[in-house]
C-alpha cells in the first residue's frame, strides 16, 4: 500500500485535510500517517491513523518515518506569524528553511514520487487591493513587519523545491495559501505578536446574539474564501494525478465574496430566526487582510472545481462548532 506522509497534520488546516483524505481514500489504495509536533495525538487514532511526533528541523528525527513504499510527503508543517506569542523570526529559519531542506532529502533518500508543499499568499501582498494574483505573476511583498521573515522563508523553500524537482527528478506540487477557512477551538491569533480575538469568531459569536454586525470601509471590498475541504480536495487531485510533474497552484475559490455577502451569509447561518443582526457599514474605518485568486490552472491541469461557496462553508463551519472534534489539538 502507498503511504502518504502529512507533516503538520496537528494544525489546523492538516488536521481536516486527514479527515477528508481518510474518508476519500477508502478502497485501501492509500495508507495516511499523520506527523506533528504534539507528543499524543489520540484523534487520529480514533480515525484509524498512525500518528509519528517529530520535528522537521531536526534531520536525526525523520529516522521515525517510514522508509518504503512512501508515495508522497505533504508538508504543512511551519510555525507561522498568526500563533506567534511575541516575536522570534529564527524559528521562521529552522521550521521553513532547515525543515524544508531536510524534508527534501527525505524524499530523495527514500524515493519518494511526489512532494505537495504549502507556501503563503504574503508574498503577492505588496499588489494593489483588487489585483487578481495569479499564480505565475512575479512575487512583490515587503521587507518590512513581521511577516518578512516568514515570507522570505517560504520563498526560498520554494527555491530549494525547485532545485530537487530539476536536480532529481521530485515531482513538485507547490500551493499558495491564503486564509483558509476552518473551524478552530482556538479563537485568538496574534498579529504583530499580540494576543486577539479573531474577527471572524467576534462576527459569529455577535451574530449567534443577534448583535450588530460591522463592516468596515467599503461593503464591496471582495477576498476569496477558501474552506478547508476544497484545499484539502485539491491536495487529492494532486496526489491522484499521473501525468504532471509540477504544478504551482493557488489556493482558492476564483470567486470573489465582498463584505456584505460575507456578513449577509453570516447572518444567515449563525443568527437566531428571531433576531436577525442589522448590518452596519463603518466606512471610517478600513478594511483589509483579502486576496483574490486566479484557479485556472488549478482547474485545467488538476480538474479542480471548488465544491462550497460561502453560505455552505458557514453551514459546515457551524456544525464542526458541535463537534470541537480536534479540540486536543489546540490546548484546550
């Protein structure tokens, strides 16, 4: 049976994507082994998954990793800006940099066919607001603030990728991620090292009350919103692929969702049916944090089509909310 790897699939977009492959991949094709940091991971235990705890910056660790018969790595493992408590961009180097380089001689020890890699959305941020990034488009992001580090790492893990496609023959598969939408028990990030409530978890817990709900700025300022599965389902075209040898793929849904649609969807999913929040537009304040993604390619080469737009992806997000299925994952 060929065994798929996932580094990082303690996090919060590796957890659902072993969720979704281990019920697509049912008919024994695949064996799923779920790596992180994490000492005990019982969950995946419970989903009938091996669990392997490691760490990719530490080469002596992938000795814990199966040697034969591996099909493919899918590394999602990085510490990155938004669960940074303070500010320590060396771990930027030894997670993204170091840990990507000995992830590649893994894969070229133990002839491994494909390598499918996350990279970050950051390194298209220095385009104006409403630019279509698509994925060949030249990278313009900034050397300053605390995501510089991080994005400086993850493109020269994508060099480093590169170099083992053309030097070795790895097939390559790398996907630029945005915010990927899943349902997390941990409601706080920490942009510039800072502890804070989400915004997105404020706006559903004030719509759960039938509180207001604010925009901020302009009601049509549009951003892609990817849920979980549709990454995770593109990850799986990927792998099934026979054909290509690389790809370069944004992650996403092609379809833009402005403010007021978000909100309205929100309202919709997550508001009592008798106290419906009022919608109210702060234009004084300035909204930001979106991306618009170009998929073509993703759907030409992979047969991509995304399968939830944002109503639906709410309606799952509320119903993974009962669950707090991977609640041991976040600490809580």
């Amino acid at each position: 049976m060929k065994k798929i790897v996932v580094l990082g699939a303690t996090g919060n977009v590796g957890s659902y994507f072993m969720k979704y492959a281990k019920e697509r991949y049912t008919g024994g094709e695949f064996e799923l082994i779920a790596v992180g940091r994490r000492e005990k991971a019982e969950v995946f235990g419970r989903m009938g998954i091996q669990y392997i705890s490691m760490d990719i910056s530490e080469e002596k660790e992938f000795d814990k990793l199966p040697k034969d018969d591996v099909y493919a790595v899918i590394d999602l493992a990085a510490v990155i800006p938004a669960y940074m408590d303070g500010y320590h961009p060396e771990l930027y180097i030894s997670s993204i940099i170091e840990g990507t380089y000995n992830v590649l001689e893994y894969c070229r020890k133990n002839n491994v066919e494909k390598l499918l890699y996350s990279t970050s959305c950051y390194d298209m941020w220095e385009y104006p607001a409403g630019t279509v990034v698509k994925p060949d488009m030249p990278r313009n992001f900034s050397y300053v603030g605390d995501h510089a580090v991080y994005v400086i790492s993850k493109n020269a893990a994508c060099e480093l990728i590169e170099h083992y496609h053309q030097e070795y023959g790895l097939k390559t598969f790398i996907f630029r991620f945005p915010t990927i939408y899943s349902y997390s028990p941990n409601h706080y990030i920490y942009p510039d090292g800072v502890k804070k409530l989400r915004p997105l978890y404020k706006l559903i817990f004030n719509a759960m009350e039938g509180k207001p709900l604010d925009i901020w700025g302009d009601p049509s300022y549009s951003k892609d919103m990817i849920y979980v599965y549709d990454m995770a389902y593109m990850f799986c075209l990927a792998i099934e692929d026979q054909k290509l040898l690389k790809g370069f793929y944004n992650c996403g849904t092609g379809v833009p969702v402005n403010q007021m649609e978000q909100m309205e969807a929100i309202r919709k999913v997550f508001c009592p049916p008798d106290k419906q929040s009022e919608i109210i537009v702060l234009r004084d304040k300035t909204a930001g944090g979106g991306i618009l993604m170009d998929v073509r390619n993703a759907k030409e080469e992979l047969g991509y089509e995304p399968q939830y737009d944002v109503v639906r992806m709410f309606e799952d997000f509320k119903e993974e909310m009962k669950y707090d299925r991977f609640a041991e994952l976040r600490g809580k």
